[in-house]
C-alpha cells in the first residue's frame, strides 16, 4: 500500500465539533475500503492567504493514511462533494513523518515564544530604565 498525506480545509462557519466529525468521516471512507489512518492533526482555524468562496478563515486538518490509490480516489470524491469543505489535497509520500507534523511544531514554538511571561515581551528593559530625551533631542 501507498502513504499519502491528505490535508482539508472546512469552512470558518463550523464549530469543532462538525469539522471532527469530518475527519470521522473522512476515516470511516478510509478503513470502510480497507486503508488505514496512520495519525489526524487538527491545525485549528487559521487565516487564508486570500478568500476561497467568502470565507477569510478555515480549518485545517491533516490526515496520514496507508492505503492503496483507489481509496484516496473515493475520499477525495466524497471530499469534493461536500459543501462544508472548501479546498483539499492530497500528496503520495515516500515516509510518513515521525511525531507532529511542522505546522504542530511551529504552533508549540509560537506558544512558547509569546510564554506565560508577564507583558509579553521577556527580558526587555522596563521603559523607566531609559534616560528620557526631550523633543529637542537633550
């Protein structure tokens, strides 16, 4: 069987709940044709580079999947018939990657950027640590 990484993108209208149970679907058309889900990521709701029917936001959610080609040929048939999902692609890969994917990574690496930290801004000087200058430049 082949891997194949398949990523979707449902509209900004849904609430979790509804875009979850389109990966559920999604899986069920996987494993109902005899493939198999290796791991589902839910990117969350994230901006779009430009609007795609209306809608400013989407969500994103990535499924890895062990299956041969006819399969990913039904899923992205149901895919394409759905209304709530806006964009889809599907990419065959030659391994299916180890622990979160990047766009996992780069949220964590986000997170800990802004941190628990007080202000937002970490170790940068209090403004009262600055001489004041005048508007005359003194």
């Amino acid at each position: 069987m082949a891997l194949y990484e398949h990523v979707f993108l449902a509209r900004q209208d849904l609430a979790q709940a509804q875009v979850d149970a389109l990966a559920e679907n999604a899986t069920k058309i996987i494993t109902d044709n005899k493939g198999k889900v290796v791991k589902t990521e839910s990117w969350g709701l994230r901006s779009l580079a430009y609007k795609i029917a209306k809608n400013r936001k989407a969500h994103y959610v990535m499924l890895e999947i062990d299956a041969p080609g006819d399969v990913v040929a039904e899923l992205e048939r149901q895919t394409q018939i759905n209304e709530d999902v806006i964009r889809y692609m599907t990419v065959k890969v030659d391994a299916l990657e180890e622990g979160p994917s990047v766009m996992m990574r780069k949220s964590d690496r986000d997170r800990e950027r802004r941190g628990d930290r007080e202000g937002g801004r970490g170790d940068r000087p209090d403004r009262g640590d600055r001489p004041r200058r005048d508007f005359d430049g003194e």
